[in-house]
C-alpha cells in the first residue's frame, strides 16, 4: 500500500535481477517508459526502488544521513579489501574526516607535483612495455591503460617505496585484492570462495607492508615530497587521536583501489573513442601545438588547464561512458516522496542512476554520439554548482540539480575528481603527443559496454592500432 509500483517479474527472488545486470541502463529506461521516475524492482530477494531524474538525485545523494545509509550496502564489499576501521566500515561522521585528510592530498598544491611524475611514468612504461616496440601495432586498450592508470595513481598518491614494489610482489597482491572486489560478494559475502582466501591474505600483507614503510618514515626518512601517506601520518582527529598505523594502512589501501578502475576505463574509452574518430585525436595534438607552441616540452600543471578541448574530450566520454551506473543507500526511515502519496518503507534499497540524464535526448541532444564539441556552446557545468568546493581545478557541478553528476553528490561525493582529471589529461595528451589511433580492420564505432563487474568498462577483445607519430 503507497509503495510505487514494483516492476512486473517472473520469478520472485531473481526478479528483475538478470535484465538490470545485463545492461542496466536499458533496464531504466524501459521501466521509465512504463512506471516513470519511480519504481521498484527486485534484486536477489532485496526491494530496490529507482528514483531517476532530478528530484531522485536530490532525494537520495542529499539524503539526511538518518534516513538514508550507504556503508550498510557498501560494507560487506568494501571491509574486507580494505581492512577495519575506515571508509564504510566506520560512521559516516569519522569516514567525513578521513575525506577531508585525503582530500588534503589532493589539493591544487600537491597536484601540481605530480603531473612530471605522471609524465615519467608514462613515458618508462611507454619505452619498457613490448607491445609499443617499433612503428606501429596493436595493442589490447584496457590491459595498457589498467598499467598506465596502477602506475601512475601509485607512484603520486601512494608514494616511492609502495610504487618500486609495483613491480615486484604488490603487484600479485594488488591483484589478490582487486578480485576480491566482486559483486558476488554482495549476495554471498560468507561464501568460502578461494578468491576471498586470496583476498584477505593479500590484505594482512599489503597492511603489514605499509605498516613497515610508515615506520620507516617515521624512523628517520626525510620527508622527500608530499604524498598522500606523509599527509595521513599527520593527520590527527578533531577529538584530538593521531590517525592510528592500521588506520592509515587501510586507508591507503582504499585509496589504492578506489580511483584505480574509474580512470583506467575512462582512459579506455578516451581512446577507444579516439581511434573511431582520429580527426578528433589531431584536433587534439593540433591543439597543443597551437596553445603550447610545440609538443616536446613537458606538460605543466598550468598547461592542462589551457587544453579545452582535451577536457572535453573526458567530459563527454564520462558522459557516455559513466565508470559507475548506480548508487545505492539504504532506507533507514520510512520516507514520503514529495508530489506522490507514495512512502518508501526501510526494508527497501534506494538506487540513484544519474547516469541515466547524461544519456537521454531530453537534456543531451542526440544523446548516443560522442561529440566533445557538445560542450563548447553549453553552459559551463560550474556555472550549475549549488555548494562548490574549494578546488583549485574545480569543473563540475556538485549539487545534485545537475544533469551530469559522473562524480556523485552530497557527502559522499568524489574526492579524486581533480585528481582523476589532471591524470587523464596527462595520459591523453602524452598518447596524442606519441601516436596515431585507429581501428582495427575498418571496424567502426567503439565495443559494447560490459556491465558484468561493479565499474562498466568496455567489453573485451578491444584491440585498437598505434602508429608513432
Ligand atoms: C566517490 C566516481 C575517481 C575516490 C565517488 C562517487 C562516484 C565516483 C560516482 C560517489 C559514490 C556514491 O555516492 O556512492 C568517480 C569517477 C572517477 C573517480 C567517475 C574517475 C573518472 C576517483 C579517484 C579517487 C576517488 C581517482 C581517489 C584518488 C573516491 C572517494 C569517494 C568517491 C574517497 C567517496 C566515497 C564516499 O564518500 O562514500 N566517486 N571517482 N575517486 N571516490 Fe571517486
């Protein structure tokens, strides 16, 4: 009784399960034409009610923090990668100020000094990596942007001594860590899989390795630059307690895996757009010569800020190609939806998709193209911003009345959007610099979403061609 509808099902565990998790975005859109903004829709056993559009993006990620939770879904997830005591598996008022230590890291100040580091790191693997040797080739996109993304994301957020071990045993023990990062451990997170074995030895043991580095630094190293680890030993709570070594252990862990797969699919799909339109790509490099002057300087800090259309370009792919399609919080408080005479009782899930907006005619004209020259006559989305953040490279829109909301809103917000954007810049413009994309065989257009695991990501084989500039 005053519940929106529930969408129409077969089976009564499964439900809608099986069509939302094949391509959820079709799955929004149909029940959207059949119920509108508001509906619910059964997802292993759980009442999940979808609210879309504006209003539902405003109902759900401005929630009042008694109404709705995120770290009773997120958690099971989440715990065991990263360890105790952090993110999700603390309440929300202490994860807010465990935000606002990383967020530190990640200000203008210290992004400027990771942008040679990018660029170091880009060009070794570029030089070190098998499948760049000679003139051109084919290489498989989203296995060379998961390396580019891990190396860089590392060598500036994590530090020196955590990215030389990349190359060694961190690199096993990242990848333990990352398949136990799976949706089935949201229905079945007791299950004794033996990647949650692999997982959870990979844990201790990345804990223990970051463990020894912060004792090492605090026996004597010399503070060499700021990182983000460095920023986390200072840290101290507003009730006066030093950040604990296991905290900042977990944390760091966290942080490892919480930009890893959003940049590197977004980088994936920058260039998979790149090589089925290269007038793009030399619009790009026509680009930098034209605002540089000439493409073999090292790029600046300064200098990504004046590359427009390279902006653009990652507007509009995260646009069309959000790395994450749905936000859920739990309902803790029966809650009433303005304008209907609908409540949403507390045993329901709420799922925002804001995604969906980015891809609907409505608000996007001729919504399916990728076109980053859509944005150069729309209104700045920072012109949208309701409670802007102080970020030094601050772009888009906080406030949860946008259209586009790739990074979320409200207090769970992104951090790692500045971040994300300086390093995809750097990837962008260093591929731009070096190389020529196309296609494979005259194949046209971009692959198939895959919305298998938790970030979309694009469907694999997505072999693209390189020929050196
Ligand atoms: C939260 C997207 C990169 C760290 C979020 C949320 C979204 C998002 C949609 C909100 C989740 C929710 O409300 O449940 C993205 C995209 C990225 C990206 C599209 C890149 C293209 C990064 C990076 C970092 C990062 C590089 C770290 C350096 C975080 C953190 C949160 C967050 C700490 C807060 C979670 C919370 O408060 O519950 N991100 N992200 N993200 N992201 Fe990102």
């Amino acid at each position: 009784p005053n519940e929106p509808p529930v969408v129409f099902h077969w089976l009564p565990v499964i439900g809608s399960t099986v069509t939302y998790g094949i391509d959820p975005f079709r799955f929004f859109f149909d029940c959207q034409a059949k119920y509108g903004d508001i509906y619910t829709f059964i997802l292993l056993g759980r009442k999940v009610t979808v609210y879309l559009g504006s209003k539902g993006n405003q109902f759900i990620l401005n929630g009042k923090l008694k109404d709705v939770n995120a770290e009773e879904i997120y958690s099971v997830l989440t715990t065991p990668v990263f360890g105790k005591d952090v993110v999700y598996d603390v309440p929300n008022a202490k994860f807010m100020e465990q935000k606002k230590f990383i967020k530190y890291g990640l200000q203008s100040g210290a992004l400027l000094t990771y942008v040679p580091l990018m660029q170091d790191e880009i060009g070794n693997f570029l030089q070190g990596d098998s499948h760049f040797n000679g003139q051109h080739g084919t290489i498989s996109i989203p296995k060379v942007m998961a390396q580019i993304t891990l190396f860089t994301a590392s060598r500036c957020l994590q530090g020196i001594e955590v990215r030389q071990k990349l190359d060694t045993t961190f690199a096993d023990l990242y990848h333990a860590l990352d398949d136990g990062f799976q949706p089935i451990n949201f229905m079945l997170p007791w299950f004794p899989l033996p990647q949650n074995r692999r997982r959870d030895i990979a844990q201790r043991r990345m804990t223990q390795i970051y463990t020894e580095i912060i004792k090492a630094r605090r026996a004597g190293a010399e503070k060499r630059s700021e990182d983000i680890l460095w920023t986390l030993m200072d840290s101290v709570y507003k009730d006066g307690t030093p950040m604990p070594d296991n905290e900042i252990a977990h944390l760091m862990i966290a942080l490892l895996m919480a930009g890893q797969h959003s940049s590197s699919v977004t980088s994936s799909w920058i260039m998979l757009h790149l090589a089925a339109q290269p007038e793009v790509m030399e619009e790009l490099y026509q680009e930098q010569i034209s605002v540089l002057g000439n493409t073999s300087k090292p790029i600046t800090y300064e200098d990504i800020q004046k590359l427009p259309l390279v902006m653009n370009v990652i507007r509009e792919t995260l646009r069309l190609h959000p790395p994450i399609h749905t936000i859920m919080r739990k309902v803790k408080n029966p809650l009433p939806i303005e304008g209907t005479n609908w409540i949403v009782p507390p045993s329901h899930v709420l799922l925002a998709a804001p995604a969906t907006m980015g891809k609907s005619d409505e608000y996007f004209p001729n919504a399916a193209k990728w076109d980053p020259h859509r944005w150069e006559c729309m209104a700045d989305p920072a012109d949208q911003e309701k409670e802007k953040m102080d970020y030094g490279y601050g772009l888009v829109s906080t406030g949860a009345d946008s259209t586009y909301l790739p990074f979320g809103a409200g207090r769970h917000r992104c951090i790692g959007e500045q971040f994300a954007y300086v390093q995809l810049t750097v990837i962008v413009s260093i591929m731009v610099r070096k190389f020529k994309l196309k296609n494979v065989d005259g194949k046209t257009g971009v692959v198939a979403t895959d919305y298998s695991s938790l970030f979309s990501r694009p469907m694999e084989p997505a072999f693209i061609q390189w020929e050196r500039r």
